[in-house]
C-alpha cells in the first residue's frame, strides 16, 4: 500500500502525519523537537508508521465477519499492550543508562546506597508501567516518554531521598540518562511486538476468534507499506533532513492543512511557538495572501510560555486560570523580555493572577488580529490552529474580538489542530506523487 | 562564465568614477574645492557642478557603511549619544560615522560641509538630519522645498514656487560659498549630458521587460543607478558610463542570458517580480541570495525611481533647465502620492509581464513604508497577481531576521507555484 508523509518540525513538537492514496489520514505521529532535527523527524515518523500500522489493522478488523463487531475495542487493546511493550522497552534503556551513570566518580562516595534507590524506583516504576490502565488509552499516544517517566521518577525520588542521597543526587542521574534514551532511536520491532500483544489477548478470547485475531494480524502485517513520497515543513524546515524540492513552506502547509480539517477554511490563524501567521486561502486550499510577526516573538506561544515558567504554572493551566477573571485589565505590551517585569510589576500592585492572566491573553490575541487585519481580514469560515488554540482563554478572546471586528464567523478548531501542518505537508507529499508540478 | 567579462567593464569604471570623487573630496582641505551636502531624492546635481562644488549625500554613506558592516557600530554610537531606537537609520548611521572621525566609504576621510543644501523632499526626517548635521558642524543651511504630488500632478504654480526659490535662495547661496557666478549655459551643458545618461538609464532598466531578464532591476538595479543618483549626473563621465552599460546589458539580451548575481550567473529564470521599497544593506548579497537561488528575478522596482523617475518620460532638458530640475525634484517616486505608486506599479506588473508584487516594508523610512498594505491590496485587485509582504531595514542589522525573511520569500514563491499549478487551475 502506498503512503504519503508528511513532516512538520515545530520549535517545540515535531508531528508526522501519513496519508493513504485516496488522502485519508492512516497514521500520526509527535515528539518533543530536539536539538537533532534528523532524529525528531524520525521519531515521528517512526509514531506516525505504527499508527498507521493500527489503522490498518483495524481496517482488516473490520473486514473480518467474526471480529468486525469488537475491531474497535481489540485495536485499542492491542495499541494498549503495544505502548506497554514500548515503555518497558524504554524503561529498561533509562535503567541501564541510570546504572551506568551511577558509578561516575563523581557519585563514588555514595555510589552503593544511590544504586540501592536506583534500583527500588525503577522497579516501582517498572512495576506501575505493567499494572492494566483504562481508560488512558488515547491519551496514551501523545504523551511522551520523557514527561511520563519524569513524573514517575521524581515523584518516587522525593519518598526514597534522605540525607545520604539528596534528591538532587537522584535527579542528576534521571536528567543524564533521559537524554540518552531520547536522543538515541531504537528499533522497536513492531511485528514482534504486535503479535506479542496479540498473543496476550488470545486467552480471553476463546478458540475461534483468538485464531481469527492471530491470522488478522498477521495478515495486515503483510500488508506493505510503502512511503512513496515525503514532503517536510515546519520551523526547522531549513535543516530538516530533506532534499529542497521535497521542503513546502510551512505557510502553506496551514492552509491546505485547515482546507482538508475543514473545507469551508477561507482564513487561518496559526500562533505556534516562535511565530504566529495569518493565512488567507481559496476554495482549494491555495494560499492567496499570508502575514506573519516579524523577528520579534513578542505575542507567540513562546510568550506566554515565559509567563507560566514566572509562575511557576504549566502553560496549559494558564487558560483555565484566566477564564476565572473577573476585572478587565488592560495589557498593551507583548513584549517577551518584559514579561516578568510586567507580572511581577502588577501582582505588587495587587492585581488579581486571573485578571493579569486574562489581560495577557488579549494582549497576544490583539497582537495577533492585527496581523489577521493586514492578511486581509477574517472571512467565512475561519479556523484556528497551533498549540495556543488549545488554549480556552486565548480562543475566547479571539472569537470576542472578531465577532466586535467582522461580525459573526463561524470558527473552527480542529482537536487535531497540532497535526495541522503535517496534514498539509502530507497532501503536498500525495500531489508530488501523482503530478510532478512543482517541476513545472 | 560569459557574463563576467562583460559586467566588469562598466563595473569597474563605476568604480573608478566613485573612487575618484571620495578621494578628491579627502583633497578639498589641500586643493580648496568646496563641499556641500545634500540628499539624493530632489538632488541638484548639475546646478552644483556649474559652480564646481562637490557634493556629499549621507544616505550613500550611510548604505555603504552598512554594505560594509560598518552600521551596527555607528548605530550604537548615535545611540549612546541620545538618539531612540525609532529614529530612522540612516540619520545615526551618519551621525555615528560623523562622530566616529567622518571616514567615508572609501577609507578617507571625508571634509566637513561648507554648506548644507536640504532638498525637502517629502520626509520629514531630512529637516531634522540637517539640523543636527548644522549644529555638528557650524554652517549655513539653505532649503530647497518640493512641493509633494498630493494630486498627483505637477502644476505650473508648483515648477514657478521651485525655480524661485532656486534664484531667490539656493543659487545665491551657493554662488556664496563657491565664489563663482551663475552661469547658466554650463547648467545647460550639464543638463544634455544629464539627458543622454537618463535615456541609456531607461534602455537599462526597461531590457527586463526581455525573457529571460538580462538584469536584476533590483539588486543589480541598484548599481545601474548608483552614478546618477550619486555626485556624477551631468558629467561626461556619467554619460560615457551609461552608454558602456546600455551596450553590455543590450549584448547579454542578444545572447539571451540572465542577470550577473554575486555567485554567478542566474541561467534559470522562474519568477518575475516587481518589487516596492528600498533594499536591505546590512545582509544585502544575503538578501539578494534568497532571491536568485530560487530563479527570482525583479523585473522593475520602485527603489530605484526614488531618486529619479524617468521611464515615464522626464528627462533634464537644457532649455529650461530650472524648471525640469522642479520637474525633476517633484517626480521622484517618493514625492508621488499613493495611487500615483499605484498605477506605476500595476503598469509594471503589466509591461514587465511580472507574476507578482513583493513589498519590502523597512522600519526606518515613512517615505516608502506608509500606505504601502493598501497599495499591496489594490495592486492584487486590479491586477489579480498575488502580492507577498517582507519586513526589514534600511541599515540596522537587529532588524534583519535572516530565518523570518527567507521564509517568507519562499512562502511567496511557492504560492506563486502553486496559483500556476495545473490542478489548481483546473479545480478553480
Ligand atoms: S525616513 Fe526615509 S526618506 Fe526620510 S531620511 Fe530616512 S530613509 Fe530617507
């Protein structure tokens, strides 16, 4: 089967998304970007693979008289016992880092009782990663390893820390050895792995339909998967490990991206991380005029990134927060370098957080209209996308200040709004492989 | 590569010709000549040289200091001695140079001015710079105000206000400080010669109207007008220069090749463009580098009009010369009005058969950047060509943002490819 992918590396996530030819979405994938761009790009595209994998699976589910009616549920259990799989293999990579890092010299004094607590907490971890979970299983998929793994061990850290062993002893080690587990890519061997977990499902099942599952899935295995073109995006795009005419810019991307999510797309806002684009697109998707901030990041997601580190919040507590503001405060600087200031300058002056939080908000949402103005407005329909459009507060303000500039528009957002870009990189990927017209 | 040979020959006596005028200005001290300052739009050459005076433009100095990385440095300097953030480049370019000894582009230094000749000429700024420049340096200033085309038409009571203050003030003025008398037939002499570089000129810029372009009437139009908007207008040697790059660009369309770029020759063209507003000097071959590795060509551009617009037809005319220097001053493209711009660049976007309008907005100058969304919105209405919108400056690098601008480049590009793509077409 051919697929079509495509890439999107983002300043602060780097998403996958795989199409199939007839443009329907087979498989996405995400990761944290970092530093190599080659291994985030893989990373995805590694994710994005097995998703697609599992749709295809739950295609041949389907297909099957005898399991089409429980497709759904044995998908989800099978992605269940995979990802399980996936993070004790992970697991165990942290474990033989972390032991490695425990007989650097520099912990040689207490080398002996920091194994001891080693050991304990990646058994407990070892041990809460086995135990069945329900009902995470979709979330499963977009949270990253390093996140999960982080809370888990700090919070074990904190119960076995002592004056022997300091808890910054035992994060020193954790921070050494998760960056190896990122940065290095290992082989998980889907196959195996798939009919491992299938194998774990069989019992249950009783003798008919486990042989029915076993012969499913190995024959969507031997389904082919073809990548027959890629097509990369994204912030990074200058290095991303592609050829130039295999790059589209990410501009672009958004607009047939929002086109495909939703048909009726005449304008796209996007606030990412480092910039924020106002996109205006025809009927087919086709960009026909685009502004976006100039070098200065003031008003981005990065903003009020900063906002919540001088907080001490996560970004994503932040839009919960605001939307209990009260008492309009007026905000007029966006201005990164600044923000601390500004917090700090107006909690001194006994300003409510929700209030400042909810200023903050329509201070970047202005910032952003403003670019929407000079795009050339806000037509019908309008669609939000990037990781400030998971943002409730954000999403509030954008629709009070465009109803007040352009009356009522109907504004959608995608809850797939991350994979946005990817989504249009990937159609650009299915286009080059049916007509060559960029060579035109 | 066959174009290089002959882009050197009149790129060398441009050279030559620029070198030769910074040096005789670090002689004015010895040899007595005397120095006026004075900017490039609404400029009077001619009238200059026929009291043998030699001219000084800052904004020249201030672009190749920033050609030459010089600008940061000097920023900072005017900076530190008061001056905002906000105000335009180009002035604490030159007050920084100034501050920092006065040494010009070519490595000497460059005399003080024995008189200031502000032409106003639509900025505001200039009435300042020369004001800070009078108190620097302790000399006359005498005014020359262009009336601004805010009707978008030169009448007779606007040439009569000119000339007038051009026999009442400026030509006194500079019969002062040179101790010569007005002598009209050498102005006459200048403005012929001034006529026949101008129309060479024209023949230069319009051969991108040609496919493939022979020329980037951007980035390489801006050498082509460095010796006219510069100290040399109405000399020999200007006319000499034009005729020698009239005849090499003629030969480069002849053979059908494309323009001479820093990194060789651009054999590729995919995109013309018409561009609006004054390039970027400090990453200028940066700038210009994302342009052709792409198959970019600018086909016509706006900047290069600012100090002189000729290929609607003015050209100095020896026998009225006061009255087409009025003429001259009230047609720089700056001191058109808004849907004058307009109409010129709808009427290259026709002529040069471009396939869009790319606008680059600089921080410092108002002269380009107000009004210049509006004009790209009604550009794409009347012409239905896509318009693209970058934004840099003048000369202060921290306003270049290499990543953001080569995005948006490309961005626009694409959405060029994309309007042309067959399918596009077809489902459209
Ligand atoms: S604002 Fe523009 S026209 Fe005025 S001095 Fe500066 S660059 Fe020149």
């Amino acid at each position: 089967m051919k697929a079509f992918v495509g890439i999107d590396l983002g300043s602060t996530t780097t998403k996958a998304v795989f199409l199939d030819e007839s443009g329907q979405v087979l498989g996405r994938g995400i990761t944290n970007s970092r530093s190599s761009y080659d291994l985030a790009a893989k990373i995805a595209r590694d994710e994005a693979r097995v998703s697609a994998r599992f749709a295809l699976l739950e295609r041949s589910l389907k297909a099957d008289e005898g399991l089409a009616a429980e497709a759904e549920r044995l998908r989800s259990e099978l992605i269940a016992h995979f990802h399980r799989h996936q993070q004790l293999v992970q697991l165990g990579r942290l474990r033989e880092i972390a032991f490695v890092e425990a007989h650097a010299p520099r912990v040689a004094a207490i080398a002996e009782p920091l194994r001891e607590r080693l050991a304990v907490i990646l058994d407990a971890m070892e041990a809460e990663e086995k135990r069945p979970r329900l009902g995470i299983l979709a979330k499963q998929t977009s949270e990253f390893f390093r996140d999960r793994a982080a809370s888990a061990f700090s919070r074990l850290a904190e119960e076995r820390a002592d004056s022997t062993v300091k808890f910054g002893d035992l994060m020193g080690i954790f921070d050494k050895a998760i960056l190896q587990v990122e940065n290095t890519s290992f082989e998980l061997k889907f196959d195996d792995s798939l009919r491992e977990a299938a194998a774990e499902l069989v019992p249950a099942m009783g003798a008919e339909q486990g042989q029915r599952l076993i012969r499913v899935v190995e024959t969507s295995l031997d389904i082919d998967l073809d990548e027959v073109r890629t097509i990369g995006t994204g912030y990074g795009r200058q290095r991303l490990p592609f050829a130039k005419e295999d790059i589209r810019s990410e501009i672009l991307c958004h607009g047939l991206g929002a086109h495909a999510q939703f048909p009726g797309t005449r304008t796209v806002l996007d606030i990412g991380g480092q910039d924020t684009k106002a996109i205006q697109v025809d009927e087919n998707g086709i960009v026909t005029s685009f502004q976006m901030n100039d070098r200065c990041a003031a008003g981005c997601g990065r903003y009020l990134g900063y906002i919540a580190d001088e907080m001490s919040l996560g970004v994503h507590e932040l839009g919960p927060i605001a939307q209990q503001s009260t008492r309009h405060v007026h905000i007029a600087s966006t201005c990164t370098v600044f923000a601390g200031a500004e917090l700090r300058d107006r909690l001194t002056a006994g300003q409510r957080r929700e209030d400042i939080l909810a200023g903050l908000h329509r201070a970047v949402i202005l910032r952003a209209v403003a670019l929407l103005a000079r795009s050339g407005g806000v037509e019908e329909q309008f669609t939000f996308t990037g990781g400030v459009a998971n943002n409730p507060a954000a999403v509030d303000a954008l629709q009070e200040l465009v109803h007040e500039n352009y009356g009522a528009r109907t504004l959608n957002i995608s809850p797939g709004s991350i994979y946005t870009g990817a989504l249009g990189a990937a159609l650009f990927a299915l286009r080059a492989g049916e007509e060559r017209w960029e060579a035109a | 590569m066959s174009g290089k040979a002959v882009k050197e020959q009149s790129m060398v006596k441009q050279k030559e010709l620029i070198q030769d005028h910074y040096h005789e200005l670090s002689r004015a001290p010895e040899t007595g000549r005397k120095v006026i300052y004075t900017f490039v739009p609404g400029n009077l050459t001619e009238l200059f040289r026929a009291f043998d005076l030699l001219p000084v433009y800052p904004e020249i100095n201030a672009l190749q200091s920033a050609m030459r990385q010089k600008s940061t440095l000097f920023i900072n300097e005017a900076e530190r001695a008061g001056h905002a953030e906000d105000v335009c480049t180009y002035v604490k370019t030159d007050i920084g140079m100034l501050r920092r000894g006065n040494v010009g582009p070519s490595g000497e230094k460059l005399p003080p001015p024995d008189l200031l000749v502000l032409s106003y000429t639509g900025c505001f700024t200039f009435m300042k710079w020369f004001e800070l420049l009078r108190q620097e340096y302790d000399c006359p200033v005498v005014m020359l105000h262009t009336p601004y085309q805010g009707d978008g038409k030169i009448t007779p009571s606007m040439v009569r206000y000119m000339v007038e203050q051009m026999r009442t003030e400026v030509i006194p003025a500079l019969e002062k400080v040179s101790g010569i008398k007005y002598d009209e037939d050498r102005l006459k002499e200048a403005m012929a010669l001034s006529e026949s570089a101008e129309t060479d000129l024209v023949a230069v810029l319009e051969s991108a109207k040609h496919r493939p372009s022979p020329i980037d009437g951007y980035f390489g139009g801006v050498y082509y007008i460095g010796p006219i908007f510069n100290a040399f207008r109405g000399t020999p040697e200007a006319a000499e220069y034009y005729r020698m790059l009239r005849g090499e660009v003629e030969e480069r369309m002849a053979q059908g090749l494309g323009p001479v770029t820093p990194d060789g020759l651009l054999a590729n063209e995919k995109f013309r463009l018409v561009v609006e507003g004054p390039p970027n000097w400090t990453s200028f071959r940066e700038f210009w580098k994302m342009f052709h590795e792409e198959g970019a060509v600018v086909v016509a551009s706006t900047y290069t009009k600012v100090g002189g617009l000729y290929d609607t037809g003015f050209r100095h005319d020896k026998e009225h010369p006061l009255e087409s220097l009025a003429h001259y001053c009230m047609g720089c493209y700056t001191n058109n009005n808004l849907p004058q711009r307009i109409d010129l660049l709808e009427r290259y976007a026709r002529d040069y058969s471009a396939d869009g309008l790319l606008v680059n907005s600089v921080k410092s100058c108002n002269s380009f950047s107000a009004g210049q969304l509006l004009m790209l919105r009604e550009f794409e209405k009347r012409t239905g060509l896509p318009g693209g919108f970058i934004e840099t400056d003048l000369v202060d690098a921290r306003y270049f943002s290499a990543a953001n601008v080569k995005n948006r480049i490309e961005s626009y590009l694409q959405m060029i490819t994309q309007k042309r793509a067959p399918s596009a077409r077809a489902e459209a």
